[in-house]
C-alpha cells in the first residue's frame, strides 16, 4: 500500500513539474522574443558580441569576421524539457558570402544516448569557402565555420559551451565590451545601456 501512495504522489509531482515548465518555457520565450526585437534594431550587434568574447574571438579569422557582420539575429532552442539537446540558429542577411538565410547547428543524444550533432551544409558562393581560402593564406588558418560541419573535436564542443551558458544568457555584456578586450562582467539586460560606455571612457582617460 505505501508503495502505491508514493507512485502516486510521485505521479502528482510530475505533472506539477512539467505545468511550471511549461509555465516558465512560456513566459521565457516572451522575454527572448522581446529582447530579439530589440536587439535587431541595433546594426551589427551579434557580430560585435562574437568579436568581443574573449573566447568565441579566437575562433574567428579575419574572414569570419566579415561574415559575422551580416549576422541579423541569433536563437537558441531547448530541446525537451529535460534539455536533452540545443538547436543553435544563426540569421543572415543577404550577403556576398552564401545563399543560406538561417544556418543551424543542433546538439542532441543518439539512439544509444551519445552526444550527436547535425547542421545545415552551407551554399558557399564561388570563392567564399572557408576551407578553400585558408589553404596558403596565413589570416584564414581556421574558421569559426568550420564548426557547421565538425561533429567530433573537442573545439566544437567548447564552442557550443560558450554561446549556450555565456553569450546566449546576457549578449550585451560582449556587445558592450571593447574588441579583443578580457573577460569581465558587463551590465544586465534591461539595465542603462549608457552607463558602459562611460565607465569604459574614464577607464581609457585613467591609463
């Protein structure tokens, strides 16, 4: 008999945790919803926050930097509730570099629960692909594109790491940083953008 009382307040206990799930799922999509309208309203904003981290940066040539500009918008989706997965989107505008208008990178377990990972193979327009400039050019040695269709090395995973627990959470504390500057926290989202910049300022003044 307790046996049968704890299957089923263990029952009560799943369903009231997948309401607040889907309670909170929603009014998170809400506020990422909102905070992408506004973050396209700010020219350039997601190549200048990959410039900008301190990490991400050094995955990217001179090359993807240019790409990176076109980059409109930028989100990432829970896969299941458990967060068994992320499927990574990125948004371009149209661009001299390839025909793809969303290029996505997804992370998921296989059949056996291995990590497995997919993406979209990329239309590169006649002389833009990556692999083919970085062979005897020395500023275009790796690429961040690379990553779209590396399933395996252990950069890959970093770089998933990186978009999905540091830029993904709070972008403007990358967007607000100095390119090529260290690691530090910058201001929250919803907090006065304006005050960054001038702290950075006096920052310049004192050295």
């Amino acid at each position: 008999m307790s046996q049968q009382k704890l299957d089923t307040v263990n029952a009560q206990a799943d369903r009231a945790y997948l309401r607040l799930s889907r309670k909170f799922g929603q009014l998170r999509l809400h506020h990422l919803e909102r905070r992408n309208l506004l973050i396209q309203n700010i020219p350039g904003f997601w190549g200048q926050a990959f410039r900008n981290h301190p990490q991400l940066a050094s995955f990217l040539s001179q090359h993807d930097k240019k790409i990176l500009s076109y980059l409109h918008s930028l989100d990432v989706e829970e896969l299941g509730l458990a967060r068994l997965g992320y499927k990574i989107k990125f948004y371009f505008a149209r661009n001299p570099f390839f025909q793809n208008k969303v290029l996505i990178k997804e992370y998921g377990c296989g059949p056996s629960g291995q990590v497995v990972s997919r993406s979209t193979p990329i239309q590169w327009l006649p002389g833009q692909d990556v692999q083919a400039l970085s062979q005897g050019d020395s500023d275009n040695l790796f690429s961040f594109f690379w990553w779209f269709s590396n399933h395996s090395s252990i950069e890959s995973d970093k770089i998933v790491e990186i978009i999905n627990e540091e830029l993904w959470p709070n972008p403007l504390q990358y967007y607000l940083l100095s390119e090529g500057a260290p690691g530090k926290k910058g201001t929250e989202v919803g907090e006065s953008p304006e005050q960054q910049p001038k702290e950075s300022s006096e920052a310049n003044q004192s050295k």
